[in-house]
C-alpha cells in the first residue's frame, strides 16, 4: 500500500481566482491508475461532506483525448507517450508529493479545478480540417493505390488524440503540433491533396484568431504528446503555408 | 411438459411482467424478394426537395459514428441539424476507442465473400433473433462505406502494393475486415466528425457539446423535441425540431466494470422509453472475450484488448488446476487450447458469446489464471516463432504497448492475462425498417437500437452497423418521414408539453439533491453491476434472476434514501450527473432482468443455464420464442409486446461452429 502526498489546483468556475489545496490518499496500490487514484480521493471528499475535484476523462485507455492534467509540472505526467489515463501509481514513488494542475493556455480557460475549455481544437477543425467530400460521393475504395509506408506516414498524423498537452506544454501557448498533425494527415493522402493550400491558410489563421501562441520550436510538444506525434509535420505545414 | 411450461410463464408473468396480445406492431419492411427490399423502399420513398429541406430541424443526440455520420449526412442534403454529445468534443464519443475493425462485402480477398454470406453469417452469428431484412441490407450497404471512409482520409492498412488490406473477424471463415492499425473506431470516428465540422462550419450544423438529453418532449404522440442540460452551466434548456434522432450508443456500462467509457449511459434511452417508446430485448448483452481482468476493488473500467488478437493468439489455460507455473514453464502438453479443443472449425475465432462462455466454464471449473484466478491465457508465442517478432508488432503493436502500460508486462515474452467484460449492448429501443421508433419522429440509429445483431453481434460489425445507419438508412428514411409533415412550422418549445418535460427533470435534479444520505453514486453502481454480472450476465437462471430483481428493488430503495451528492443543480456537478444515470440503470438493470426472465430458452449471448445442449451449446426453442421481446414501460411490470420474426429465406438451424 502506499500513501501519497497531493497538492491540487481547485478553482470553483471560470472566474474564480483558484489556489492550492493539499490532500493526502493512502491506501493506494501500485496497479492503481492515477485516476483510480483521484476516484479515490473524491468518494472519501463527498462522504466528508466536500466538494469533489472535477477532472476530465472519459474512455480511460487512451484514445479519446478528454483526460490530461499536468502532474508535477508535466502534462499527462512523468511517462512518455502515455495519456494520464493510462498512468499507474505504480510510476510514482510512495510518500511523493504530486502537484496536480490543469492544462493552462490563453485559450484553453478553466472551467473548473482541473477541466479547461478545449472547444477552440474543434473550432480549428471546422475551419477545413477535412476533406470535403459529401455521403455518396465517394469512388470505388481501390481505384487509387496508395503505398503501404505512404499511409503509415498519414497515420502517425491522423493518431492525433486532441488532448491538448502539446499546447499546454508549449511556453507560447501553440496549438502548432495539434494543426500541424491534421494538415499533414490529409496532405500527405492523394485525397485531400486538391485542398490543400485552402487546409492551409485556413488552418493557420483560426488557430492565431483563437489566442493560441505561435512555434518557436522548442519541441517540447513533441516530447510530451502521448501518441508520440512528431515535430516534422510543424516543418510540413510551415513549408505548405509558405507556399500559399 | 408444454402444460408444465405455460404454467411457469403465467406464474412469471403475474410476478413481474404482462403480456399485450393486441399491440400493433409494424416494422414497416418492405415487399419483394430480399435482396430488393432495400432498393424498393429507395424507388417509393418520398422525398423533400432541395429548396424545402432548410425549413426542417432535425436533432441528433449522440456523435460517434452513427450520430456524427447522420448528421453530417443530413445537413448534407440541406436539413437543419442540432447535434448534443455529453462529452467535451464530439470527437471523443466512444465509438473512438472501437479497435480491430470494421467488416465490408468488397470480396477482394477473392476467398468466397457475398452480399449474401455476409448477411448468413451476421444472421447467424445473431442465432437468428434479428429481421433477415435489416440484416441483409446491412450486408448490401457495407461495400460503399469503405469507398466513403477511404476519401474522408480514412488511413486503412493496405498491402505494399498500395491496396486495402483486410484481416479476419470471430464467427466467419473469409477475410471481410478493414482496419486501420488498432484504432479503426478513432480514424472512422475522426472521418464521421470532420465531416460533421465541415457543415458545422458552414452553419449547416450547430453542435452543442457537454449537453446531456434528460427529456424526450412527445406532443400529439410525435416527437418534437428534447430537454437537455448544459453540463458546464447547470442550465436546462428546450430544443424543438421535426425530428429527434437517438444516436446514444450502448449502456453496457450498466455492469459499473465495462470496456465502455465512464460516461457511456442509458439515459437517452431510457427517458424515451419512458415517455413511450418500446425497448426491444434489452438483456442481450454482448460480453466481450479479450479484456483485460479485473485486478481489485478499486478498478474503474476494464479495458479490451481487441478481437483482432485471435488471428494470431492462442487461448489457452493449464490442464492441472491451481497451477502455480509461470505460464512460459508449462509445456506444450500440459497446456488446454480449450477453444481449439472444442470448436476445431473456427478455433480462436469462435464467436464472442461462444468464446466467453467457454472462458467463463474454465475459470469457473478452477483452471483460471492470474492473480485473482478470472483470467485465461492469450499466446502469442507461436504466432512470433513462425512469423517474427517485427511481424507481430506491426500488427499490433499498440494493443501489445497499451498491455505494457497497464500490466507492465511484456505480451511478447509471456502471454496476456484476458477475461471476459460486458461490451455490447445488442438490445436498446425498437425501431422498424426505417429504423424509426414506435413514436413518429424520434428515430434510433447504432448501438442504440435493437436492429442487426440479434443475440450475438459478430466482432467488426458493430463499426459497420452504426456508419449504415448513419451514412446510409437514416438519410434515406427520415426525409420520407419528413415529407409527410408537408411543411410543417418547427414545433413551438414553448408548449405546454416542454414546460411539463422542464419541470419533471428539474424537480428530479432537486430530489436527487435532497436525499443527502451517506453512499456515493459509485458504491450503488457497483453494486447493481454485481447483481448484474451475477444473475445477468453470461449465464442465467430463472432463480437467479428472480433474486436479481429483488435485490435491485431493494438497492433502488435505498438509492432514493441514502445516496449523498454534493453540490448543486444550477452548476457543473459532475456526481448529479452520474447519479442520473444509475437512477436509470437501476430501472434499465431491472427491466433486463425481467427480459431475461420472460425468455424462457437460450439465444446467443443470452445463456439460461436450464437450455443447453448435452454439449454445453445454447439451445433455442424457434416454437416459442422466434420473436423479439419489446417492452413497454412500467416501473413495477412493464408490458411485453412480441413482434414475430418470419424468416422467408434461411431456416434457422442450431448455431455450430465446430
């Protein structure tokens, strides 16, 4: 069993100034995940009467993208390429203190104590984030052959989970990994090529109209996203926007 | 016997359910040989010209794959669509975490795939409790949904030559799957919901994210529009339309332990069948095989580790019991493929409910594995010393490291640790060929209709299932619908009929605040997914499921006198949330129960313990029983209505797969 130290950010609304607070769980084991960990927490706040810490999560094994929290200064915590729903107390030494925040940028506010507001992403992807192609349009599936290695490179793209830990991990405050990701998805597929300066431009301007900061390719997007999603598709889409 | 048999049924029926004889049914499919069914209704179907289409409102609660690709299907057309998702972004709905793959009739495998075996095969699988007809047009349908994910961007594996890769699925013997890494629900998902932004972006679409549906608003006995509750805010607000369109997934979440995501619910659902649409078998849970166990109390989900594994996996457990060896120190001959064993024909690719349930007979028998003795073995040995370790980890590489993660256990030096979970829910609310509910105007479509999987869904169709609906039935099925409004003003959200719906949800927010007693909403979710696994699980039993009721009687007793919520309604309140939820399934818990009960064989998933062949196989009784189970709402005894299943083209036949 082990016991562990927390010091969480709790903020009431979108107003509220916020502050610390310290709380202290045990009985905690080691194939625990960290949000098992924070259930844990919560059911022994509501019994005393008190007011749980509202976080965001959903599937909890890593693909939805609704949970993520900075965990001692690092979002999704001290494991590479792992979602904070898919961290185990057993990554973390017995006794520790941890310092649990939310993901903080301009444009992702806080909601409340660990939730932000993430909707700018899909506002980014309404901006032409896609393929414009309508339900029953499409042409026979195996018409245009597309190399085995061409596709695998579009899906290290497209793995993008939309956590958002690259933005908060971004001293600027970019969403360049997040946008990047999907322009590079779609350009490097023959079907969303036709698009692609439109993708482009569009993609670039709703992400400053949003508040987000720019790249100043620091890279430390690329080492915290928990799909492992690399920096070469900033590069792409720089080269892609120059040349609109 | 058969005197012995309708005695126990009146018996049952007093206790907790009654039977209407008279209730018309109509599933609305049409006329002609099968396989032109689908086209004749397209030929006659009525249509809303392009220039009328703006003056319909259409909502759609729920944006995974059915929801997203109705809506973005519909506002296509011209429709005005309001989608509602729970969740933060209707990217994250859970049709996202879907792994191994999505089944198509493309036959490009050349090995002996058609329209037609693809529907026998579902069908089957189903153990021929579905309509042939809605089966057969999903079957008919599939072919163009690759086509169409394909050009959203869709990344499915393809072969070095550039082509589309396919892999096998449990319960078929040709190779019909297309699979995108193991994360072909989220690239579906991803295609579905850019399409739905597209028109978001255009304003053909307005979305609203972190809304949850608490009413469904019936006037005049139509559909016209739904309460829901914005999640940030507290705020209930009222949202008419033409049409409301149920896209809610499944609420096997309802065993508190599930692959499904913690918000996967019944509620939708639910409050529509309370305000009178029928549920239809609502008990036929599929329990999914390849989970990972359970490893103590404080567990919240239980995560799947995809189907696709059985292609390369062996299943396996020790022959002596209780044994304490590290599973790469048995040898070969102490070892029992139990699968291989009794299903020679489709080995590690027997069908779910099969699968499980064989499982479930080892580690009952005390051959279990693990820790806590509930697991079987998954092998990858063989599948690494005859194809290489590289090949293995292209394959499934994520599925090995997400195993990593869990367990810190490296799957490819010793096996994988699995167990079943509940996964599926093959039941939820009726709807005819139109996939329209029994209400006019309120549609259900996905997981959370009862439609195409009968007992048992076959592994990859449910991907397919919900992107037919959505891309392909609904934008066909529901402009007939509307064009029979002809021209029809948006209802009013003012009526009376709103007003009533805002006050019941609202004065059942507040009630569920006042109880202040001293149990979480978690602790009385826990225990109705005990009950549940218990007596209504993968096997059940007319006494168990009795007890089952009775308990759940007395656990919803006590939900209303000692839950404890914090916090209150006009705010974000994440445990109001939840405790809403359970509120319904204790209700959904019990009506599956009595569903169960009132079925007196075996079916597929839905194993009584008192049906079974010498060999341990479900046995069916097609005198009685070849019918769906639909339910109208009563919380003390709901009304079962029967709507028969005729089968014009296959005889149903025992399900064999050895």
């Amino acid at each position: 069993m082990m016991r562990f130290n927390l010091k969480i950010w709790r903020q009431q609304n979108p107003k509220d100034k916020g502050h610390f607070e310290t709380y202290t769980v045990d009985e905690v084991t080691p194939d625990m995940s960290f949000l098992e960990m924070l259930d844990k927490l919560n059911e022994a706040l509501i019994i005393e009467g008190k007011s749980p810490v509202a976080f965001d999560h959903d599937c909890r094994e890593g693909i939805c993208g609704q949970c993520g929290v900075m965990i001692n200064g690092r979002a999704h915590g001290p494991l590479n390429q792992t979602s904070t729903c898919q961290l185990h107390m057993r990554s973390f030494i017995d006794g520790q203190e941890i310092t649990i925040e939310p993901f903080r940028a301009r444009a992702f506010p806080v909601k409340k104590d660990l939730k932000v507001d993430r909707s700018a992403f899909d506002q980014i992807i309404a901006k032409g984030g896609y393929i414009s192609v309508n339900t029953g349009q499409a042409p026979e599936a195996n018409h245009t052959l597309i190399p085995s290695e061409q596709v695998e490179e579009a899906f290290d793209a497209a793995s993008c989970i939309g956590c958002g830990a690259c933005v908060a991990s971004c001293k600027n405050a970019s969403a360049a990994l997040f946008t990047a990701a999907k322009i590079s998805h779609l350009h490097k597929l023959p079907q969303g090529q036709p698009e692609g300066p439109f993708r482009v431009k569009q993609l670039v301007k709703a992400m400053d109209d949003l508040g987000f900061g720019a790249c100043s390719n620091t890279g430390a997007c690329e080492v915290e996203c928990p799909q492992g999603i690399s920096i070469s598709h900033i590069a792409l889409m720089n080269r892609l926007y120059f040349k609109t | 016997m058969n005197s012995l048999l309708s005695i126990t049924l009146t018996e049952m029926n007093t206790a907790s359910f009654s039977i209407d004889a008279n209730y018309h049914l109509d599933a609305k499919v049409p006329p002609g040989p099968l396989e032109q069914k689908w086209q004749h209704f397209k030929s006659n179907s009525r249509l809303v010209s392009p220039a009328n289409r703006k003056k319909y409102h259409i909502i759609v609660v729920g944006t995974g794959l059915a929801g997203a690709s109705a809506a973005a299907s519909l506002a296509e057309q011209g429709y005005n669509v309001s989608t509602f998702c729970f969740q933060d972004s209707p990217r994250r709905a859970h049709s996202v975490a879907a792994q191994g793959g999505v089944n198509a009739m493309k036959n490009y495998q050349n090995d002996g795939d058609s329209v037609f075996r693809m529907f026998y095969d579902t069908l089957k699988g189903g153990d021929f409790r579905a309509r042939e007809a809605n089966v057969y047009r999903l079957a008919e349908c599939s072919a163009h949904l690759i086509d169409q994910a394909v050009a959203q961007g869709v990344p499915f594996a393809r072969e070095y030559s550039g082509y589309l890769a396919n892999r096998s699925f449990g319960g078929v013997q040709v190779s019909r799957t297309f699979y995108a890494r193991g994360q072909t629900g989220q690239q579906l998902l991803l295609g579905a919901y850019q399409a739905m932004m597209r028109q978001v972006g255009l304003g053909k679409i307005k979305s609203y994210s972190r809304h949850e549906m608490l009413d469904l608003v019936v006037e005049d006995g139509m559909a016209k529009g739904i309460i829901a509750r914005n999640l940030d805010t507290g705020e209930l607000g009222r949202y008419a339309a033409h049409a409301v369109v149920l896209a809610t997934g499944g609420f096997g979440k309802i065993y508190y332990l599930s692959t499904l995501a913690m918000g996967c619910n019944g509620t939708a659902i639910w409050r529509a069948h309370k305000r009178g649409a029928l549920t239809a078998c609502p008990s036929w849970t599929q329990i999914h095989p390849t989970c990972l166990p359970q490893s103590g109390s404080h567990q919240s989900k239980l995560t799947l580790m995809s189907e696709s594994l059985r292609n390369d996996g062996r299943i396996w457990v020790p022959k002596r019991k209780n044994e304490s060896r590290a599973p790469i120190d048995i040898p070969e001959e102490e070892r029992d493929y139990y699968l291989e064993r009794r299903y020679p024909a489709f080995g590690n690719l027997a069908p779910r409910d099969i699968s499980s349930r064989a499982a479930k007979e080892r580690i009952d028998a005390g051959y279990g594995v693990g820790k806590m003795k509930n697991a079987v073995y998954l092998d990858f040995k063989d599948a690494i010393h005859a194809q290489g370790k590289e090949t293995i980890r292209k394959k499934y590489g994520n599925l090995f490291d997400m195993y990593h993660k869990i367990t810190a256990v490296d799957a490819y030096q010793s096996p994988m640790l699995i167990s079943p979970a509940a996964h599926f829910s093959m039941g939820g609310l009726w709807v005819d060929y139109e996939l329209g509910t029994n209400i006019p105007g309120l549609f259900a479509i996905g997981e959370a209709n009862f439609s195409d999987h009968g007992a048992n869904r076959l592994g990859a169709n449910s991907l397919l299932q919900a992107c037919v609906d959505g891309y392909y039935i609904l934008p066909y099925t529901l402009p007939h619908y509307l064009a029979a409004l002809s021209g029809e003003p948006v209802p009013s959200s003012r009526s009376e009929a709103f007003g009533i719906a805002e006050h019941e949800v609202n004065n059942s927010l507040q009630q569920l605040l006042t109880i202040q007693g001293t149990r979480t909403v978690d602790d009385f979710h826990r225990e109705l997914g005990k009950i549940l696994y218990d007596k209504c699980g993968l096997i059940r039993s007319e006494n168990g499921l009795k007890e089952a009721i009775k308990e759940i009687d007395e656990l919803m007793g006590e939900f209303y006198q000692n839950l404890k919520i914090p916090g209150r309604h006009d705010e974000m309140n994440d445990e109001l949330e939840k405790a809403g939820r359970v509120a319904d399934y204790l209700e959904i818990g019990k009506e599956m129960c009595i569903d169960a009960l009132s079925r007196n064989e075996s079916c597929g998933a839905h194993f009584r313990e008192e049906h079974q062949t010498p060999e341990g196989e479900a046995l069916r009784n097609d005198k009685e029983f070849q019918y769906t189970s639909c339910w109208k709402y009563d919380k003390q005894k709901p009304m079962l209505v029967k709507e028969p299943l005729q089968f014009e083209v296959v005889t149903p036949t025992e399900r064999n797969y050895k």
